[in-house]
C-alpha cells in the first residue's frame, strides 16, 4: 500500500468508526423510547434487556454504515482541503479520483459487508429478537403490593391492602374472579403477612382475624329467586398463590420464522414464488368452480385428438381433459326461449340468477383475497431490495461526502456533520417514502426501493464534477453581496 492509500484510509477509519457506534446508540435509544412501556415493570434481569439491545445492535449495522460513511467522507475530504492537503497533492498532479481510489475500495468492502449483515447475520439475530420481544411483551408485570390500592397482578385475583405497620399488612381484602361470576368471593382480614417458599416458586399469604363471604352456585332449580350464601369466620387463613405466571418464559422461535423481514435472499426469492403460486392456485379454483354452472363446455381440438394416442393406464387431468369455454349469445335467442313451455320458464330464469349469483359471490371472495398476495409480495420484494440499496448506499455516499467535503472545505465538527445529517436523512426519508408507497402498491417496488438511490445519484455525479474542477456550487460570498445591496447602509462621519 502506497503511502497516500495509507494515509486517506488511516484519517478515513477514526471518525468512521466514531460515528457508527454513535449511529448504533443513537438507533438503539430511539427503539427503548419505543418499547419503553413493554420493558418497564416486568422485573426483568438485566442480561436480558442487554441481550435484546444486541440483538437490536445488530439490526442497525447496515443503517449505521451509512451514515458512518456519509460523515467519515466529509470530515476526511474536508479536512484535507482545510489543511491544503487536497491542493498540495492536485499541484502535484494526482486527481481527485485517484485521491479517492484507496478509499472506493475500503468502502466497497463495507459495502459487502452491509449485504453480508442483512442477508446472513440480521435473518438470525431479528429473529431473537422477536421472540425476545414477544415474550418480553406478554410477560406480565413484577408483582408489586402497594397501600391503599387494588393489585390485580394474579390472575382472577384482586387484593388490596389498606395499611402496613413493618412487616404485618392490616386491613386486608382479597377479591376471587376464578369462577367469572364476579365478586362472588371475598376475604376480609384485619392483619396478613407475605413469605416466600423455599423454593420461591409460591407465595404464602396468612391472614389472621377476618372473614369470607361467598355467594354459592345456584341450584338445578332455576325458578327460585333464592341463592345459598356462605360465610365463615376465621382466626388463621393461609392462601397460596403460584408464581410460575410471573416467571419469564421462551416461545417457540418457529412462531415468527417465516416472516418475510427474518428471511435471507434465497428464502424471499422462494417466498415470493409460493405467493404467486397460491395466487395461481386461487385464480383456477375460481375458473374450476366457474366450470360446473355450466350446461355444455367446449373441448379443445388438441386434447380431444390425443385422447387415442395416450395409453389407458396413464392419467389425464381433467383440467387438461375439458377445457371450459362461455358459449356465444345466440342471435335467435328470443326463439329459444318461445320453445320452452311457459311453465317451466319461470324456473329457468330463477335458476340462471341463482348461478349468476353465485359465480359473482364466488369472484368477489377471491378478488377480495388478491391484495393480500399482491402486498405480500411487495413486502418480500421490498426486502430483497432493501438488502441491496444499503450496500449500494455506502458506495454512493462516498462519491456524495468526499467532493461535499473537498468543496466546503471544512473538516471539524459543525459544517460536515451538519451537511453529512442533511444528506443521510434526505436518504432515510426517501427510503421510509418510496418503501410505505410500494407496501401500499402505489408504486412498483423497484422504484419505491431504488428511490432514495435514484435522487441521490444525479447529485453525487454532480458533487463529483464540480470536485474535479475545484468549481464551487454556492457562492456563499456573492449571496451576501446580493443581500447587503438591499440593506441599508450606514452613513460615514
């Protein structure tokens, strides 16, 4: 490696490496604030709220890569143009492309290990991390006894306790929903203390000095309008409640596995043939039911013809046997029906309608149930692109950071970070935008995908050009002269 190569790519790598880890933290902050209210109050172990922000990490590679580009290109450029670095090695007639060759190259191979990630890494870690989150969501919350309010943290179980002196729970209530009949049973208790077992799987509640009331079941005897009640006074009262609800549980990660945001390329190209085939499917059983309501069906000459050619023992289809055509309205059809006697006319007509009538049922089912195989395989092909255009994107920011970089001619913390933000969410935006609008089958996949790469690519060929000709794009000195000519001067002494 020459030593240009070394120096471009050594100043490449810090405020690369930089900026992606503060991508992946920035990325992982926005997904607590939104699942902040499933994870709160669970009484979840630590090791697994870190394990679902690894899996989470990991997710974000791709993005991050991006926008670690974006930056790390107009911090690098910029510094060298900053520090007349760029113009000392133009003077010595090195161009701007071969500037860039060592670091075209680097971010290729970033590139590849953006597909790399999406196709092979995030399948397997997206799917730990649904399942993590799926069973992070139905785990129910960390039991917590609090005064003066009503827990219904067990299930079919209400309990309140109105005060605590220590240890000792006063004034206890306990409210039973198993049997779904309402209150139908409550225990009272002046004075209760909580344990644990030993082996912690249970919780031991003893009540001292109170009462029970239930309202029995009522009897085989539905006419009376009497109900049995039952009361019982109690000095000592030991309740037992399971704790397994609370404990945290693994789903089978075979719920989640076809979902077409954990496949990998091969699988979603598979995934969008079996749509298309179940589609096909759909289509001839609505020809195949269309077939029955009818009297007479037209074979066709070919098949007909190859009846005798085919040997008896082999089988022929019979979708292949009789291929079912509407017949054409008959000119005289008037005359038709006069030679039906006028009894039976009447018959006919209902029985046409009721055919008619189904067949229209019968295609308003399946059209209804086509969009959903359309938006499937929007979805599918949305991923498969979405691997690509990542990749791709890493690539294409070089050529839109570096010549930003090399014309502002800054390298520091505020122009390049400024304009790297402003182009890394002009791309995020475009590709949340062009993605909703192929999902919705607004537009054809390939260009809500290749959207963001589509505006994007006029301008790094733009930015490019006007690098190598050392030609600036805003003139921000002339503006202000323009602007000066319209505010009012200050008069001399």
């Amino acid at each position: 490696m020459k030593k240009l190569d070394k120096l471009l790519v050594i100043s490449f790598l810090p405020p690369l490496i930089i900026w992606f880890l503060v991508a992946v933290f920035i990325f992982n902050m926005q997904f607590l604030w939104k699942y902040v209210d499933d994870i709160v109050g669970k009484g979840l172990e630590v090791y697994i709220i870190l394990e679902l922000l690894f899996y989470q990490a990991l997710a974000m590679v791709p993005q991050a890569l991006v926008f670690g580009v974006v930056i790390a290109s107009v911090m690098t450029m910029g510094n060298l143009s900053e520090h007349y670095e760029l113009a000392s090695m133009k003077s010595a007639g090195i161009s701007l492309m071969r500037i860039l060759r060592p670091l075209f190259f680097f971010v290729l191979l970033l590139g590849g290990a953006s597909y790399f990630f999406s196709n092979v890494i995030i399948p397997v870690t997206a799917l730990q991390f649904k399942t993590r989150l799926y069973d992070i969501r139905k785990q129910r919350p960390a039991l917590d006894l609090q005064v003066g309010q009503f827990n219904n943290d067990f299930r079919n179980m209400t309990i309140y306790i109105g005060g605590k002196n220590g240890n000792q729970l006063e004034n206890m209530r306990i409210y039973d929903h198993s049997e779904q009949r309402g209150n139908s049973s409550q225990t009272n208790a002046h004075f209760g203390q909580l344990s644990l077992s030993k082996d912690k799987r249970y919780l031991l509640l003893e009540l001292e000095d109170g009462k029970r009331f239930e309202e029995m079941q009522q009897g085989l005897d539905k006419k009376t309008s009497f109900y049995p009640f039952m009361r019982m006074n109690f000095k000592s009262y030991r309740s037992v409640f399971d704790l397994s609800e609370f404990d945290f549980s693994e789903t089978d990660k075979d719920l989640f596995k076809n979902h077409y945001s954990l496949l990998n390329s091969k699988q979603l190209l598979n995934g969008i043939d079996s749509i298309l085939s179940k589609r096909a499917r759909r289509l001839q059983e609505l020809q195949r039911n269309t077939d029955n309501f009818f009297y007479f069906r037209k074979m066709g000459g070919s098949t007909v013809d190859s009846l005798g050619k085919r040997p008896d023992k082999q089988y022929i289809p019979f979708t292949h046997l009789a291929q079912a055509q509407p017949l054409a309205g008959s000119k005289n059809w008037k005359s038709i029906v006069e030679q039906t006697p006028k009894m039976d006319r009447h018959a006919i007509y209902q029985r046409a309608q009721s055919f008619a009538r189904n067949i229209k049922t019968q295609a308003q089912n399946i059209n209804r149930g086509l969009p959903h195989y359309e938006e499937d395989v929007a979805e599918h092909e949305n991923e498969l692109h979405k691997k690509i255009i990542f990749a791709l994107a890493c690539v294409l920011f070089l050529f839109v950071g570096a010549p930003m970089g090399a014309i502002i001619k800054k390298g520091g913390f505020g122009w390049p970070i400024f304009v790297a933000f402003v182009f890394f969410m002009t791309f995020f935006v475009l590709h949340l935008t062009g993605e909703r609008l192929a999902k919705k089958l607004v537009w054809p996949c390939w260009a809500g995908s290749w959207l963001p790469i589509l505006v994007l690519l006029p301008l790094a060929i733009l930015l490019s050009r006007a690098a190598l000709r050392d030609a600036q794009l805003i003139s921000f000195s002339s503006i202000w002269n323009s602007i000066k000519r319209f505010l009012p001067q200050k008069k001399k002494a």
